[in-house]
C-alpha cells in the first residue's frame, strides 16, 4: 500500500489538532458545563479529572505540533514513523469511534453555534483519523516490505 498523502493535508491536519488543544477549555465550560460537574466529585477525583483533560490537551497540540515540524519524517516509513503514526492512528480512530459510539445518547445545548461547532470539530476528528491512518498503513507496508 503506497498512498501519497500530501505534505498540505499532513500540515493541515496539524493545524486542526492544535485547533482543538486550544479549544478544549470553551468547549469543556461553554458546552459541557463541565467544571460544574467535576465539583460534584471529591477532591482527588477532581484532579484525576483536571489532569486526563490536560493529558488530551496536550497530546492534541503534541500530535498538531509533530505534525507540522515533522512533516516529512511521518512519511520516511522508518520503525520510529510506523510507531508514531500508529500511535497517532489509533488515538483519533479510538476518539471518532467514542464519539460515534456514546456521544449521541447525550444532549448538547441547542444553540446553533454549538451544534455546527460538534460538525466541524466531527468533521476534524475524522480528518485527523483518516490522515494518520494512512500514514500508518503507507509506513507499515512500505517498511516491512
């Protein structure tokens, strides 16, 4: 499997996940309410909860930042390209399936802002899913062939 995926698409994708690092915190307290939520918790679950939110944060911008310094070497197909990739790969097909999965059993507020924001941020998240899926197979294929 030889795909050529672009360096635009690939840099783009990059600008998208950081997109999303930096968006986070509006979505988390506009849409989700969710530093309400977590008050409700007892005091180590709320840093438990704080600190898995900051870990998605900053795989979002550390996937976004690899992708746009690191462009070509995500493509050499390298064991070290074929790991990341995969990482990458998995973290956003593991998010998209998420998303398709337990997302729609709960109710996003009406306002039309934030239900074209769940569009395009859907949108990005499959993007980002298929762009470093396809870099993972090309890697994998072309360097275990």
């Amino acid at each position: 499997m030889n795909l050529n995926i672009p360096n635009w698409l690939i840099i783009l994708s990059g600008i998208g996940q950081i997109f999303t690092a930096l968006i986070y915190p509006y979505i988390r307290h506009q849409v989700f309410d969710w530093y309400n939520d977590v008050k409700q918790l007892k005091p180590l679950n709320q840093e438990i909860a704080k600190t898995y939110g900051r870990y998605i944060q900053g795989l979002n911008f550390s996937f976004g930042l690899i992708a746009i310094v690191f462009t070509n070497e995500l493509k050499e197909q390298s064991a070290l390209s074929v790991a990341l990739t995969g990482l990458i790969a998995a973290y956003w097909v593991g998010k998209v399936a998420t998303q398709i999965a337990y997302y729609p059993m709960y109710d996003i507020p009406k306002r039309k802002l934030f239900k074209f924001g769940s569009y395009g941020m859907n949108t990005l998240f499959v993007l980002f899913a298929v762009v470093n899926s396809g870099l993972f197979f090309t890697n994998f294929f072309g360097h275990y062939n």
